[in-house]
C-alpha cells in the first residue's frame, strides 16, 4: 500500500485524543463535569477532522504531492467515527441513557437536531465512502458527497449556536471553512496549478 507511513500517522493522531481525553476524565483532570467536557471536545474533534478532510484537495493542488488525497477517505471516515463518540458520549454523559428524554432536549435545544442532521447526513457519506457505491452510482456519487459542505455548514451552524456568548473561536473555524469552500471554487481551482507554476520558476532564479 502506498504512503502506508502516512496513513498509520494519521491513524495514531486520530486515534490517541479520543483514548487521552478518556485518560483525562479516568484521572479527574477535566473538572467537576468530565462528561460535557468529553462531549465537547468530540463535538470539536469532529469539526476539526472535517476541516482537514476538506483541505486535503486543495493542499494536493497546492503542493502536488499525491499523499494529500490518499488520506483524505481515511480522515472522512475518522471524522465519522468521532461524531459516533460524540453522540454516544452525549447520550450517556448528558441524557444518562434515558432516551425519553431526547424529545425534551430537542424542543428546549434547537441546535440538538442541527447536529442530528449532521450525524445521518455523515452517515450517509460513510457508508457510500467505498469503490463499490462509486462504481454503483457513478456520477452521482459525487453529487452526492457534495453533501459534505452542507454537513460543514450544519457543523458550524450547531456550534454556533452552542457558544453564542463567545464568538472568537467560532470565527477562526468558520473562516477556516469559508477559505476551504473557496478554494474548492472551479475558477479558483483552475488557478491554483498555475499561481504554483509560476512561483516554481522565480523560486529557481532567487
């Protein structure tokens, strides 16, 4: 397999905050409420893995270094299994397994089924994210997983609502995103190789 170094890289960072923030909440280092504080920061982990996900074409565009791409499904997929977390954090940590409950949260907070959306939109994505849904759906399987920048939107839109008080944090992801969705423009695309090639020549003469 190729960039197999690569991948088991972005396997053990993906894979060792999950188990740390565990460690932490074991060690009661998180504070007198670990449970929020792990639903939390999945929720963020979440955001953040889509974020890079997005950023691996243009990054590819950017430098030409095919490694870029060969990750990106490997971190959809992690992006996935943290919003799994995430939600099952939340419904141990927060709804104590009382399902009935569920119903109450949404009404009291909106931004609970913007978060939903996001999950079964994900879901869809993972399930599709192999060589047999594309093969199957040709090209609609694209069209279909231009669902990830609406599920951006919704991520992002989720968290606002969250932390409405304090907006900082919030901005640095949003602008983030927005960078990432113009970068993914065709005209910009289209630009891109070739703002790259002509900074390679000057580069060569200095």
């Amino acid at each position: 397999m190729r960039y197999s170094f690569w991948r088991i890289g972005v396997f053990i960072a993906a894979a060792i905050w999950p188990l740390y923030w565990l460690y932490e909440a074991w060690g009661s280092v998180l504070g007198p409420d670990p449970g929020k504080v792990l639903v939390d920061r999945l929720g963020l982990g979440t955001l953040v893995l889509l974020l890079i996900t997005l950023a691996m074409t243009p990054m590819q565009k950017l430098t030409g270094w095919p490694g870029w791409i060969a990750v990106r499904r490997q971190l959809g997929l992690w992006c996935f299994a943290y919003v799994v977390l995430h939600l099952s954090a939340y419904g141990v940590f927060i709804l104590g397994l009382d399902w009935s409950q569920l119903g109450v949260e949404l009404r009291k907070r909106p931004y609970i089924f913007v978060g939903s959306l996001g999950f079964v939109l994900l879901l869809v994505l993972a399930l599709t994210s192999n060589r047999y849904s594309q093969r199957r759906l040709g090209a609609r399987w694209k069209k279909l997983h231009r669902l990830v920048y609406l599920i951006l939107g919704l991520g992002l839109l989720h968290m606002l609502w969250i932390v409405r008080a304090d907006l900082k944090e919030w901005a640095v992801y949003a602008s983030i995103g927005a960078l990432l969705l113009v970068l993914r423009v065709p005209a910009v695309m289209r630009r891109i190789p070739r703002l790259m090639a002509k900074k390679q020549p000057s580069a060569t003469k200095t």
